[in-house]
C-alpha cells in the first residue's frame, strides 16, 4: 500500500459521529473523513 496521504484538520463544530455502534460518516458533514490511496484502484486526474 502507498503510504503517501494527506490530512486537513476540521475546524468545524464537533458532534459524535458514532451512534448505536454505527460510524455516520456523513450525517454530521461531508465524508469521507480521511483521504486513502489504495493500490490498484485507478483515480481520476486532479485539475
């Protein structure tokens, strides 16, 4: 796996995300809440 990634910390409000076990990645904001480069999956050209 590429280890090659990038990260932005959120400067908006928080709220916990996580509810009955389930991880609501984008009920609260946008996902995804991290950015991961995955061997084999082709990505589309940055503009």
């Amino acid at each position: 796996m590429n280890a090659d990634y990038s990260a932005v910390q959120y400067q908006g409000p928080t709220e916990e995300c996580i509810v009955n076990g389930y991880f609501h990645e984008s009920e609260f904001r946008s996902a995804p809440y991290f950015t991961l480069r995955i061997d084999g999956i082709t990505e589309p050209e940055a503009k």
